[in-house]
C-alpha cells in the first residue's frame, strides 16, 4: 500500500480548515495529522509530529507564513510547503518562496487540483499557479550582473543540467538534449540541487536569475 502524503494545515479561519479538512480526508492519499491557527502553531505541529506537507496561509495573527516558513523548513529539512492562500502579489509570492516554500497556490483553486499538488510537492516536485509562475519570472528577471562563481561547486556536466534545469526543462527534456538516460538526469538533477544548496527546481529558476546566469548565458544546444 502506497504511503499516505501526512498534511498540516495552516490557517487562522477554523471553518476554512474544517473544510480543508473535509476534502482531503476524503482522498485516499492524504492523511490530515493536525490543524494549526498561526504560524507559532504551525512550527509546534511540525515539532509534535511527522509532516510531510504544510498547507500554509501567508496572512495569519502572530507569527504570519512567510515566517513560518523560514522556522518550518529549518526545524524540518524533509518538510514541504504549499502556500494556499486569497494574496498572490508578488512580493508575498517570493517572500514565501524565499523562504523556502515548494509551492504557491490561491483559495481558489479547485479540490481535485490541491490534491494533486499536495502529492506532487510531496514526492519532490515544484507546484506554482500559472499566474504566479509569471510574476515569479517577471520578479526576478531584474537579476544583478552575472556571478559565474555562483556554479563553481559544479561539474561541467552539472552546469549544463543546471542551466537546461533554469529553462524550465523536464527530466525526460534533458535526457533528449543531452542524450542521457532518464535515471542519469535524475541523479544529476539531485546532485546539482544538493551541490547548490536549493530545495527544488523552482529554486534553481529563481537562483538563476537572481545570479544573472540565465538570459545570458545559454544552455547547450
């Protein structure tokens, strides 16, 4: 039997929760393992027992979710945050990102599609809105100058799946550039991420930019 993705949910409307609550019981993939009103609660739950995923409200009394997020992620490296929340200007999109969130989704997302980011952050993946994809990208093209020490940790293979990484590419869209087996992407994919310090791939697209290395630099061909 698949393990069942163990949430934490986030939020300081008790009722949002309980219907929070509701609909993800209800899947077979989700184990709800607590509730939380602010962020103080939040870092305490994650403390109190095993969390695979936070489902974190950003405007919240106390200690708010951007916050949180930073003392999640360092209390609980395993850990992964989805954002879920009514706010997605940019400047809360990447503070929560920043501080290390895996995703950014708002209230309005429909039931069968937060299931399915739960269990896509769950398993390692990056999840961001369509909208909030492009204010991330338009945040942070505005990149200082290029710092190629920024890759100096890495292989030259390495650089060229960092840079394919910061494009936006697949796995299966590497390997087909590179001519390289899919499990060799993978391999290469962890090794550049845990080389480089970032959570995800989302965080590689934003230390790209944030480094200046992507838009003039180019991946190879």
């Amino acid at each position: 039997m698949t393990t069942r993705v163990r949430v934490l949910l986030v939020d300081d409307q008790a009722l949002l929760r309980s219907a929070l609550a509701t609909v993800l019981g209800a899947d077979p993939r989700i184990d709800v393992v607590g509730e939380a009103g602010d962020g103080d609660e939040a870092v305490e739950a994650v403390r109190a027992h095993r969390v695979d995923v936070v489902l974190m409200d950003i405007r919240m009394p106390r200690l708010d979710g951007i916050r949180a997020t930073e003392r999640v992620v360092r209390l609980s490296p395993a850990t992964r945050v989805l954002v879920l929340t009514t706010f997605d200007s940019d400047d809360l999109v990447m503070g929560a990102l920043r501080a290390g969130a895996s995703g950014f989704l708002t209230k309005d997302a429909r039931p069968e599609a937060l299931v399915a980011a739960i269990c896509d952050v769950a398993s390692g993946s990056s999840v961001l809105a369509p909208h909030v994809t492009t204010a991330v990208l338009e945040h942070v093209r505005k990149a200082p100058a290029m710092d190629p020490s920024a890759l100096s940790t890495l292989s030259t293979r390495e650089v060229e799946i960092f840079h394919l990484l910061a494009a936006g590419c697949s796995n299966a869209e590497i390997g087909q550039r590179l001519h390289l087996a899919y499990d060799t992407v993978k391999t290469h994919v962890r090794a550049v991420l845990a080389k480089l310090g970032l959570r995800d791939r989302v965080h590689a697209v934003i230390f790209a930019y944030e480094h200046g290395l992507v838009g003039r630099t180019h991946p190879p061909g």
